[in-house]
C-alpha cells in the first residue's frame, strides 16, 4: 500500500502495513452501506488506490477525519451518517467491479467499458461514439451491452457521474456548479434538477450538510 490508499473488507490487520505508515481503521455498521452481509462476504479483502476516482476523495475525506485531534473532531449522528454514506458510494463501485469481475465470460467487454467510462468521467466529450470507437465496436452493439443489465449507457455514465459530484460535494468545499462542470456536465441548472430527482436534495442543500452538526 501506498500512502492514501484504501482497504475495503477483511477483518485481519496482517500484511498491509509497509514502510512504518500507520493505518487508520473505520468499522461502519452495515445496515448503512446499502449492502448485504452476503454480498460484502463475497468481495475478497480489496485494496484501492488513494490517487485517482471516488477512492481520492474518499480518502481524503478520512484521511482528514483521522488526523484531526479527538479534542477538535465534531463528532453527532449528523457527521457518522455523512460519513457512512460517503463510505457506502465507494463500497457500492467495488460491489459492483466484483460483480462485473465474476459474470460470466461473454460480460468482459462490458466491464473493460465500464471501467473506461470510470476513468475517464471528467471527459466532457465522453459519449457513446467515442466508447465505442475506442473499444473498436459499434454504437449499437454498445447499447446491446448495456441494455443486457437492464440500462443504459447514458443512465449508467450519468449515475457514476452523479455519485461521483456527491462524493465531492460531501468531500470539498468548491461551489456546486464547478463540481459539476469538472465532472462533465455542462449545465449547472440541468445537473441541479438531476441531482435532486436522484438523492431528493438539491445540491447546495447536500453540500450544507457538511457543516451542520446535529
């Protein structure tokens, strides 16, 4: 592990420290990570890089939360469940990776786009034609893939793309509309009313969160 990196399941200390760096450890409840006991089990013990994605901002988000002193850290229900919650988003994408991971063999093209889609969010010229020309296949057999799960490329690029803004927004405190844009939606006003259908929050109101304590 390189410092900043994540560790996501397992219950065994062993073998993740290097170096002398220390380890900090947070033990969320499961009934808040929108996750079954099963399906937490069935995720091997998973190591993520602190550098890139929804992992930099959650690590950042924690690393900040640990090195705070007790006597300074607000503590409440409000901040454990914004925490929670925040930590549920990441366990949610490698619930899914795992997912994608062990389909079946004819779902591999499938998760190499997913994964593309993930690395390049913040593209604002990511779109169908250019996944597709970049996995050398065609728009319609793109939309084959996807609607196979139940969705749709676009649904599922603007879900990422979503989850990723609430990580941010919960994470950082950068105005909502530069959130947006740095990942890929072009209109404030559109990304607002999106973010609202999806969470029932606006995100301002979101964003407020991280500073009210209860």
């Amino acid at each position: 592990m390189e410092p900043g990196d994540l560790v996501i399941g397992g219950t065994s200390r062993a073998g993740f420290l290097s170096h002398g760096e220390e380890l900090a450890c947070f033990r969320i409840p499961l009934g808040l990570l929108d996750a079954s006991a099963a399906d937490l089990r069935a995720v091997p013990r998973t190591c993520l890089s602190g550098r890139s994605g929804l992992a930099s901002l959650v690590s950042q988000f924690l690393t900040a939360l640990a090195r705070t002193p007790g006597g300074q850290r607000l503590t409440g229900r409000r901040l454990a469940l914004n925490t929670a919650d925040l930590v549920a988003l990441l366990v949610g994408e490698v619930l899914q990776a795992h997912s994608t991971r062990t389909a079946p063999a004819g779902n591999e093209m499938l998760a190499r786009i997913q994964r593309h889609i993930e690395d390049n969010l913040m593209d604002p010229d990511l779109s169908p034609e250019s996944i597709a020309r970049a996995h050398h296949i065609s728009v319609r057999y793109l939309h084959k893939l996807f609607q196979a799960g139940g969705t749709t490329v676009g649904a599922w690029t603007r879900q990422r793309r979503l989850d990723a803004c609430r990580a941010e927004l919960r994470a950082r405190r950068r105005t909502v509309a530069s959130v947006a844009h740095s990942w890929g939606f072009a209109s404030p006003s559109h990304f607002s009313r999106l973010f609202r259908q999806t969470y029932g929050l606006s995100p301002s109101e979101w964003q407020a969160t991280a500073t009210t304590d209860s």
